[in-house]
C-alpha cells in the first residue's frame, strides 16, 4: 500500500510525514504542554510543520465550522444527532453509537454538489475537503453527546478541538475543575500519538476503501469504527484496566515481586498476557507517554503499578531466548484517563477513534488529490486455488518419472 500521511518504521515506529513521534512533539506549535490536534491535522494533511498563526488560523476556522452545522449537535434533544443516539437502547455501545452518529451525520454535500455540478475528477478534493473540514470540526460535540446524551447548555464553541471536546464533555464525567487542564494536556497528546496507523490496519483500510470509492467521508469512517471495538490486539483500555484491577484485588497496589512474577509467568505461559506485544523496539507511542507521567504524575500508585509490571517483565523476559515483550501505550493511557476521572474505558476507545479521524480524513481528501483508483483485488475461491496446486504436483510427478535416455 502507497499511503500520503504516515508509515511505520520497524525501529521507529509510526512516521508522520517523515517525522517521528519525538521530532512531532518537539516541531509542532503547542497548547499548553502538548502540541495541538489542529496543528497535527495541518503536517498530515499538507506535509509541512505549520506555524503557530497558521494553527491559530485552522482552530479559528474549525470554530466556525461548528457553528454553521449547528443544528447537527446543538439545540432541543442534543440537535438532529442527539435526538437520534437518544433512542437508542441503552445497551448500545459507544463505538456502535458513534457508527450510527457519522452515518447520519450529512457530511457529504459538498462532493455531492460537485458531482451533480459536473466538476473535472481534479477538482473533486476542493469539495472533500471541504466535507472532511466541517466533520472534523463538528465531531468532538458528536461524541460529547455520545457521553452526554441530552442537550448541550451553555457550552463554548471557541477554542480549540481538545477545548471545545471537554466542553462539551463537562457534566458528564468526573472531571474536576482542578484536572481540566491536565486532562486537556494529556488528550492533546494521545491525539497527537494516535492521529495515523499504519494503513493495514482493519479499521484505516476500511474507511481508506470506502473513502476513495464514495462520496460521503462520514459513511466511510462509520464503517471503520466498529473495527475499533478489539484494537488493539494486545488489548484496549477496558482489557488492560481489568487486568490490572484484578492484580490489586488479590495483591493491592504495590505487590510483593516474587508474586507478581509468578502472576505474570503464567499469564505468559497461557498467552493471555494484557497491554503487551512482541517487539524488537519500544513503541515511541509509549516512551511519550512514560515521559509524561515521570513529569505530570510521578506518584500516581496506579502508574507505579503499570511500570513495575513492565519492569518485571522486561527482567523475565531478558532471562529467555530470542524474545522480548514491550508494552503498549494502553498500559499508560487507561490508568491516566482514570486518575482524571475519566472512568468508562469503553467510552475512552472513542477517543482512539476520534484521534484516527485527523489521519483518515487527511488520506481520503489525497486520495482525491490523486484520484487514487479504487481497490478491486482478485478474488478464487478454495476449489480453484486447491485444484492449481494439485495440477502442479502431478506435473512435478510426472517429470520424477520420466526415464533419462542412455547414452
């Protein structure tokens, strides 16, 4: 796969635009101590590591945005999104309710209009653009109502997208007044760690498919979310909170280390270890994190628990043959998101979700720049491919037995 705005290193790890992880947090303009969602957009969108007025620029017309399809997520019931996430059972997920909200979410209108208008195919991503701005910038009062589900009140639509999401977030979590800006550090920076993936990735492919082959980028990232619900595969944040609440249930937070590693000897042994992966580097992802938490919250006792385990690990681990396990950045990311009072780990898989957008919606208007042609791979069925290597072995025994003449 050819992809414009990121790829994985094999030592690095993910690359924005040619630039790791620590090169972005250091590049970007920030707000407050981490580099603002706007300005991560603004390097995958257009290669370039914007300035702090060009930043200032983007938030500006962002807060616009909101405010023209404000019938979408403001007013009686929450607006047209709100009204219908509320009569959805109460049994529905928060990534099921996201899927239905960016279905019908009408983010299409401009790409439709070119098309009816008929616009020249190298025009077309002026009008994607155009949809993809007005979803991204609406979006984080989407998933406010997805925590929220009733109406907004007195709710600022200024500022930028971390401001504005907390926002319209207040009242329905436990966020104190005290954390507001802590938290707001801290989301900046897991948007920006979680802005791309790697395109093979599940729920990237889907919505990069849908995307080159429709015009609605809402429909094509609803597609995707659902694929959100087990990523990643080392375990979510609902996976690995379990985990580590089940070792404070039997042992409490700081656990002798002889019963740890016995612990976790065994969950290794069963392959059932949470929040860690085999690789020959570190995810950059998670260094940024531990950076983080050594500055913000070095005391934190459910962080401390979190690097002990990794630490012990990395001791077993280093006692073993051609193995290494490193954790993932969950193992940082869930405990955090608790101590700020941010509690429903299901709900928190959103904000993976929400911080991929800034990627997804960045590739699909290139694939427009591009005109990138619409993925269509051959498909056989089993009988086919099993009769083709059938025909090559009785060919192969037939050439076993041909007699060589004498000479």
């Amino acid at each position: 796969m050819v992809r414009e705005t990121s790829e994985t290193d094999p030592k690095h790890g993910i690359k924005y635009r040619g630039l790791t992880i620590p090169e972005v947090i250091m590049l970007l303009p920030r707000q407050g101590k981490s580099p603002s969602a706007e300005a991560v957009f603004w390097l995958l969108l257009t290669g370039d590591v914007p300035t702090q007025e060009q930043t200032t620029s983007l938030i500006t017309d962002w807060s616009v945005r909101r405010q023209k399809r404000k019938e979408w997520w403001s007013g009686p019931g929450g607006g047209i999104v709100g009204s219908v996430l509320h009569s959805l059972p109460k049994t529905t997920t928060p990534l099921s309710k996201l899927s239905v909200a960016l279905t019908i979410f009408d983010s299409g209108k401009y790409l439709r209009e070119g098309l009816r208008s008929g616009a020249q195919s190298h025009t077309l991503w002026e009008y994607a653009y155009e949809d993809g701005m007005e979803l991204l910038a609406t979006l984080p009062a989407i998933i406010g109502l997805i925590a929220r589900t009733e109406e907004f009140k007195n709710v600022k639509e200024d500022g930028d997208w971390v401001q504005f999401f907390l926002e319209c977030l207040s009242n329905s979590s436990n966020i104190s007044e005290s954390h507001k800006k802590s938290i707001a550090d801290f989301l900046r920076l897991f948007i920006t760690l979680n802005a791309d993936e790697n395109g093979g990735v599940p729920a990237i492919h889907i919505s990069e498919i849908l995307g080159a082959s429709q015009s609605n980028i809402n429909q094509a990232l609803a597609a995707g979310v659902l694929a959100y619900t087990d990523e990643p595969k080392s375990g979510t944040m609902s996976q690995y909170m379990e985990f580590q609440t089940k070792i404070q249930q039997y042992w409490g937070h700081e656990p002798k280390e002889e019963k740890l590693k016995d612990y976790l000897g065994t969950l290794i042994k069963n392959k059932e270890l949470i929040g860690y992966r085999k690789a020959e580097f570190c995810d950059s992802r998670y260094i940024a994190m531990l950076n983080y938490v050594k500055e913000s919250m070095p005391d934190n006792p459910d962080i401390k628990l979190s690097q002990a385990i990794s630490r012990i690990l990395d001791t077993m681990i280093k006692s073993s043959k051609g193995m290494k396990i490193c954790p993932e950045q969950n193992t940082i990311a869930a405990p955090v998101l608790q101590f700020y009072g941010m509690k429903d780990m299901e709900f928190n898989q959103v904000l993976l979700c929400m911080s991929r957008t800034l990627g997804a919606v960045a590739s699909i208007i290139w694939s427009k720049v591009i005109n990138a042609p619409i993925e269509h791979p051959t498909s056989k069925c089993t009988y086919t491919y099993l009769n083709s290597i059938q025909g090559v072995r009785r060919k192969n025994k037939r050439r076993t037995h041909v007699e060589h003449p004498r000479k």
